[in-house]
C-alpha cells in the first residue's frame, strides 16, 4: 500500500538533505503514519484505518463515525 494517510491524504514530500559543508542531496520527508484499530459502535465492529499522527487529533476532534462516513463518500473502502 502507498504511504497515503487515509484521512488526510498526507504523502511524502522531497526536499534536500543538507550536510554541514552546505552540499545538498535529495531525500523524501515520509508522513508519520500509523495503523490503527478503532472500534465503531454504530456499526458494532472494529475498523483499520491507515493514518498520520494528526490525523488521530482530527478522530478525537471530530469523532470517529463522522470521518469514516466522509472517507466513504469519497469513495475509500472502511
């Protein structure tokens, strides 16, 4: 699987990795991404969703069954 936070759609991003003497090499910045079981009661069922670290702090806010139901509108398989 790509490394896509499913919420988000967090990916990564290329940048330089700077040395001390100033020289520059590409790198990629990956997202912090993290599997996770979360329960959904109304659905009385577990669902595995992939995604970034800030993505956690959006389910807390906005609360689970609201951001599943938006990911499935968007057509994203839960």
């Amino acid at each position: 699987m790509a490394r896509v936070c499913q919420v988000t759609g967090k990916k990564p991003i290329t940048g330089h990795k700077v040395s001390f003497s100033n020289k520059k090499a590409k790198r990629r910045f990956l997202p912090n991404l993290q599997t996770k079981r979360f329960y959904l009661v109304e659905e009385d069922r577990w669902v595995t969703i992939k995604l970034a670290a800030d993505a956690i702090r959006t389910i807390n806010k906005r609360g689970l069954y609201s951001v599943v139901k938006e990911l499935r509108a968007q057509g994203e398989k839960i």
